[in-house]
C-alpha cells in the first residue's frame, strides 16, 4: 500500500481484557517500530523488527506485552490482561535499512482502558 | 536526565514570525538526527533529516546540528497557520538503530 495501516483506529476496552493491535507496514520495508505515546508525553519505544533478526525487545514495558511479525509484513501487538496505564496511543512506523532512511508512522491506535 | 531533552511549550506566534525550535541530547554516540511534525490525532511525519553538524534548508525550513555541543535545532522561517503542530527531534546512533524522541512541542501560528 502507500502508507502504513493500523487496525483498529480506536478501541475501547474492558480491564482486565486482552487487545491485539495490527499494523500493516509498507511493502519492501524491512524494518518495522512500535512506538507508545500517552497523553501529553513524547513517543516511547516498545519493540523493533529487522528482516530475519531477532526483534529487539527492550522497550516492551511487561510481559503482558507482546508482539509479532511474519516475514517482512503484518505485524500485530498484543497487550494481555490490560490495565489503565495502558491506555495510550500505539503508534507502528516502517522503514527501508541504511543511512537516510526515515520512519513513515501510521496514524496510530487509540486504545482507551476502562 | 533523559537522553533527549526538548524545549517545554506549548509556543504561540503570529503569521510570518521565525520560529527557533530545539532539542538537546547527552549520548554522544547519537550520529543521524531528525525533525518530525505530528498534526491531531496522525502519526508524525518526517520533515527533515541530517547526520552532520551544520545546516540543512528544505524551503522554509532549516535543520541545524551541533555536535560538539549536542544540540539541534529546527526553525521555520515565514510561519504559516498550517504549520500549527506538534513537532517532535529524533535521533539515533546507527543507521538500522530505533530512534529515541524528544517529548515534542506544540506549536500554534496565529492568523
């Protein structure tokens, strides 16, 4: 596609319940981001994908967080037994590999715990 | 201290002024740096993206890095209404490497 897709826009969910998130990167992008940003605040890094490499994982704030991604396409962030704290915009970016390549974000996921 | 620091807003100016936007780091390590601009409820977008000290001018706007000082900056010359948004610096320290972010600004052109 020409941009990176995100599935749902918005969800609204119960505590305590689980939630997938889906991000459909653009194709021939090898690399792909999560990215986190609560209201008010800057974007916090939660997991990255490249190529065939193990995915780095360092910013995956629990183990209730979790994440996959097939090949070199979709990719989708499960977050289990969510709390309020989790409430949050969840911003996915893709990107060709080497110097002078930027991110294209998609337009996110708002995802309101109640 | 976080690894980016960025100046607190939010920034209110009339049409046509210069705005001067900044970020510091402290990882000397980080080499690529970029300028991002978010509108409401999108995703941010790239605006400008340098990985050397000085300048670099894309129409109004001007990337300016300082190594040695670990500083950047972005300014926009001649500010539009249209350019009212959040404008986030990034950067990274290897080419494949993820990009931590400033915490943003908001910025709101008055007509």
């Amino acid at each position: 596609g020409a941009g990176v897709s995100q599935s749902p826009s918005n969800k609204v969910t119960e505590k305590g319940k689980d939630v997938e998130l889906r991000c459909d990167p653009i194709s021939g992008h090898t690399a792909l981001y999560w990215y986190r940003q609560r209201l008010g605040q800057g974007l916090e890094f939660l997991i990255y994908f490249q190529g065939n490499s193990a995915p780095d994982k360092s910013g995956l704030p629990s183990d209730r967080f979790s994440a996959e991604r097939t090949g070199e396409s979709v990719s989708t962030l499960t977050i289990q037994r969510t709390q309020q704290e989790d409430s949050a915009v969840y911003l996915c970016a893709s990107s060709m590999t080497g110097v002078g390549y930027g991110y294209t974000f998609g337009s996110g996921t708002r995802l309101t715990v109640v | 201290q976080k690894e980016v620091e960025q100046d607190p807003g939010p920034l209110s100016v009339p049409e046509g002024a210069i705005v001067s936007l900044n970020c510091t780091y402290s990882n000397s390590a980080f080499q690529y740096f970029m300028w991002y601009r978010q509108y409401s409820r999108k995703g941010p977008e790239l605006l400008m993206y340098t990985y050397s000290s000085g300048n670099k001018e894309d129409g109004r706007f001007t990337a300016q890095v300082d190594k040695s000082s670990k500083y950047i900056s972005l300014f926009i010359r001649d500010s539009q209404p249209s350019d009212s948004a959040t404008y986030l610096c990034a950067m990274k320290d290897g080419a494949n490497s993820k990009l931590t972010f400033g915490k943003g600004i908001t910025l709101s052109v008055r007509p």
